[in-house]
C-alpha cells in the first residue's frame, strides 16, 4: 500500500495533508520534494488502534456518560453538509444518513 502514497500526495492541493491510517502499510517509494510536498503539503501518520481499542474507548465513554450531539443529512446533502461545517453551523458531529 506504501505505493498509493506517491499518488496520493501528488492529488493533495497546495497547504493539503495526506493522513495515513494503514496499520500494515509497504514502504513508500523515495519522495520528490517540487511534486509531492512542494507549496506547503504534509505528509503525516494516525494513531492506529485496534478493534479492542475501540471496545474499550466506547465502554469507557457509556461509562462516564458522553453524551453525542449530531445533525443529520441526507446522502444527497453532503455539499450542505460540508459547507455548515465550514461556517461553523453544525452543532456536535455532521452525519450522512443513506435513507432520510
């Protein structure tokens, strides 16, 4: 998967990070700094978890009582959707819903 990073990096938009979440992931070919990180791009690992993991955060979060605050679009609204999180319009979490 270490391969899909070169093309990736190359579709980021200038100020744009590429996140990588593999857990098991090949090594990544030999970088060319004008084409893939040029005009401020980053490239930058995620924490990877295990299922467990996430077991154990969700009984922690029932355990102390989290409460989620969500606003539901429809599938087809996702425009919407992105542009009221850009000026601050949603409230808690924005969730696509396939069957509003």
């Amino acid at each position: 998967m270490g391969d899909l990073v070169l093309p990736a990096l190359s579709a980021v938009d200038c100020g744009g990070t590429l996140a990588i979440a593999g857990i098991h992931l090949s090594d990544i070919p030999p970088l060319n700094y004008e084409r893939h990180l040029f005009e401020e791009r980053a490239l930058c690992s995620v924490t990877a978890n295990t299922r467990r993991d996430g077991d154990d955060f969700l009984e922690s979060a029932a355990r102390v009582g989290v409460k989620v605050s969500t606003t539901p679009y429809a599938l087809d609204e996702a425009n919407l959707a992105l542009a009221d999180l850009a000026h601050d319009r949603v409230n808690g979490a924005a969730v696509l819903i396939n069957d509003m």
